[in-house]
C-alpha cells in the first residue's frame, strides 16, 4: 500500500470505491476519485469506515452515499498509518501537480495570522505517529508568534518556596528547627514571585520537543528551529523537567495569563501525539484543522494592519480587527449578542467595516448566493457605528474584482439618521502568494475599495 498522504482538496466531491484483488471477492483497498479531474488515490481497506467513525463528532466531511465532500477546513487528519490532508482550493481547476505551490500559500497567509487561529482549531487527538508536514506549518506560526509574545512579557506568578534562610520570612517552619548547632538558620515558607510556573514549564518542554522534532523530519525549518531555541533560552529559568498532558489539561488562565493560552492549546495538541502510547487492535487519531474562514479573514486583516495603512490614509492605531467593538442590546446591568466585525477602520470621516466571507458567489448570480444573516449582521454594525461605508468582502478565482452595491443602485442603507452604503466585494484569490507583485496586487485591490468609499460623500 503506498505511503503517501491521501490529498483533499476543500469543496471537491471524492467518489470512493472498493478496489478487489483479482479473481477475489476479498477488498484490498478503497480508490477515491475526484470527480473535477478525473484523479485517483488510494488508501487501505479499513480508511473509509475509521474516517466516518471519526468524523461522527467532527463534522469535516459532508457525506453522500458513494461520496465525500470535504469543507472549508486546513489541516492533517491521521489515522493509524494513513495520513490525510485537507488543503485549499487556491485555483479554479486545482489539481495534485499543484501541492507543493499551495502548501506555500497556505505558509505565506499564516504569516499574516495571529495565533488566535489555533483557538478555533479542530483538535481531536488520540494520537499520532509521526510529524507531518502540514503539521509543521503551524508549529511555524506557533514559534514566530510566542517569541513575540515573550520579547514583550513572560508569565509569572507567586508561588509557594521553602528555603533556609538567616533572617524569618513569612512563616518559620518549625519542625526543621531541630539542629542546635544550626540556630542561626531560620527555615522558612514563603511566596516568591517565579517565573517558574506550569504555562512556562509547560511552554519550555515542548518548545524542547519541537525542535527536536523538527531537526530529526524536517531539518529544512531553520528559521523554525532558530525561533524555537531563542524562545527555548529565553525560558532559561524554567525547569525542564516534563510536563503529563495531564498537568496541561489542567492550566486555568486569568486576565494575566490569558494571553498564553493559545500557545498552551497548541502544546496541549503536540504533546497529546507525544506521550500517548499505541493500543494495538484500536483505531487511533490525530487531527489539527483549521477553518479556512479564519485564515482568510487574519490574511485581509493582516495585509490591512501591514502593508496599506500608508495607501488608505489611517493610522494603526484606528484599526481594530476582530475586536468585539459593541452590543446589539445593552440592559442595565448585562449586555447580549456582541458585534465582533474583521475590520473597522476608524476615520475622522466617518467609520469604514469590512467583514470577510469565505464563501464563493455564483459569477451568474452573485447576490442569489449571498446568505441573508450576512446582510442582516451588516445593517447590525452600519447601525450601531454610524459606518460611512461597508464592505462584505468575498474571494474570486475569476481573476477579476467585481462590486455589487446592495439595496439601491448607489448602494446606499437608510437608516433613521443616516446613509451608509453597503457594498459587496470580491477580490482574486487565485495565484502564487510567494511572489511580491501578487501581495502586492492584493493590498492595491483593497486600498483602491476603501479609499472609493473613504473619498464618497456620505
């Protein structure tokens, strides 16, 4: 049976079959073709039911009677020795040849994520056998992302430390007090501020691990494994004794900490593929996806933060992204239903929302596919904001940026005591993020929608 991962691509029916031996009945393997082109991939026997029996509580998969359809999800599904990929679809007619310029997109919009993401993942361990190459892509995102967080803070706490001492601190541990010749030494109990906590030991040991990882699969990471041992420094301090993942399991975070956890979920997911042990005769998983919705929606907001704050004429400073910004009813002691939009541009003028959809229009009738919640959570935040503008911004594979104005030909919302022009937007997003002119027409096409409504007359 052949070695290699078994390639999904997001949105693309699978038709699977079993493929017999010859002059048997007995199954060898189950074939899945890709109906858009025509492609074959096989996998063991037992694939197809221990996929179904894990996507029971995920929900990955659309399912059909001959037929799967993955959903807008990035990320390695294992199970036992097969490994599953689920990757994007960058292009209209996607096909295998292309993995190796995808896998770089995918890398190249996760630099523009923050580590929020992996707070949405979809993480069902049961375990894993090997690093895999998806895998090391967020591990990727993971170090760039804590050895910021840890140029700017560490995480410290009181802890309890025992210690003899020559002078009384807190509390004198009396029943140490048994050497006459030691009067002078006072053994004493008392809290110290440490840096020594579970969130860093916890951090410092798999950060251990990754890189050891990584140098023995995938020695080609070296600006991984360099973050990843500037980060393994930086926690100089911190014991290495190893962490169970139960300890892990066990972390509870507060208003200090809280800016870790991300990074613990993450450890939590790597160290469930370390320590767990193989139960022959069971069927064993590990996933680690990602929606394709969130990394679509930190790219835009990142390119934004990044590369246009000169070309739309604002500051980052008046830039929030994913920002719970107000409440669609406010009582008087409570507030419900928060209003979270992607991006909201905070102009003197007046505000400008951008809200992503990673969803594809039908170029013969776009505004049919739009989902009616879309535009309702719309007139939610032109209302509660006052917005001179909005935007709901959808990708395209047709080369081309299109603009549907909603409600009127000008696009205009009237509201009791104003006017804000909602406006539907798609942007390409098929092409190779590798090269420089792409990015860089992608910040063009953004500048050039928001500066339209930033310079119309309200």
């Amino acid at each position: 049976m052949p070695t290699n991962p078994i390639i999904f691509f997001e949105r693309q029916k699978y038709i699977f079959s079993d493929k017999k031996e010859q002059n048997t009945t007995q199954e060898e393997s189950v074939i899945f073709l890709n109906t858009e082109n025509n492609s074959e991939q096989e996998g063991p026997k037992n694939l197809l039911s221990s996929l179904e029996s894990f996507d029971s509580g995920n929900k990955i998969f659309y399912w059909g009677r001959n037929f799967l359809i993955p959903k807008d999800f990035v990320g390695v599904i294992k199970i036992e020795e097969t490994s599953i990929q689920i990757l994007p679809k960058f292009f209209l007619n996607q096909s295998l040849d292309q993995i190796d310029i995808i896998k770089k997109n995918i890398a190249t919009m996760l630099e523009y994520c923050d580590i929020s993401i992996f707070e949405t993942g979809i993480a069902n361990i049961k375990s894993l056998h090997s690093m895999d190459e998806i895998l090391s892509i967020f591990i990727r995102l993971f170090a760039k992302e804590l050895l910021k967080l840890l140029q700017r803070t560490s995480h410290k706490t009181y802890l309890i430390q025992e210690k003899e001492l020559p002078f009384v601190r807190e509390k004198i541990i009396f029943k140490n007090l048994y050497n006459p010749a030691r009067k002078h030494i006072i053994p004493c109990q008392f809290h110290e501020r440490s840096e020594n906590t579970l969130i860093s030991k916890t951090l410092r040991y798999s950060t251990g691990l990754m890189i050891t990882k990584l140098r023995n699969s995938h020695a080609k990471e070296k600006k991984t494994i360099q973050n990843l041992q500037w980060i393994y420094d930086i926690l100089g301090d911190v014991d290495t004794t190893p962490v169970s993942l139960h300890n892990v399991q066990s972390i509870r975070f507060d208003r200090v900490s809280i800016h870790f956890r991300p990074y613990i979920r993450f450890c939590e997911c790597f160290l469930s593929k370390e320590n767990l042990v193989f139960n022959s005769g069971t069927n064993e998983f590990f996933s680690f996806l990602v929606p394709m919705e969130k990394i679509f929606e930190q790219f835009i907001s990142g390119l934004i933060k990044i590369h246009l704050t000169t070309k739309i004429g604002i500051d980052t400073n008046h830039i929030s992204c994913q920002k719970k910004l107000w409440n669609l009813a406010s009582f008087t002691h409570n507030n419900r239903f928060g209003l979270t939009p992607d991006v909201f541009l905070d102009y003197p003028s007046g505000p400008i929302i951008i809200d992503t959809k990673y969803k594809f229009l039908n170029p013969n009738d776009p505004l049919k596919t739009i989902d009616m919640k879309d535009i309702y959570q719309m007139f939610a935040y032109g209302a509660k904001s006052k917005a001179k503008g909005m935007i709901l911004l959808y990708p395209s594979y047709y080369n081309q940026n299109s603009h549907y104005p909603i409600i009127s030909e000008n696009g205009m919302i009237h509201y009791s005591d104003q006017n804000t022009s909602l406006n539907i937007r798609t942007i390409n997003f098929e092409g190779d993020y590798t090269r420089i002119e792409f990015i860089e027409k992608l910040g063009s096409d953004l500048a050039k929608f928001i500066n339209e409504l930033r310079e119309s007359k309200a």
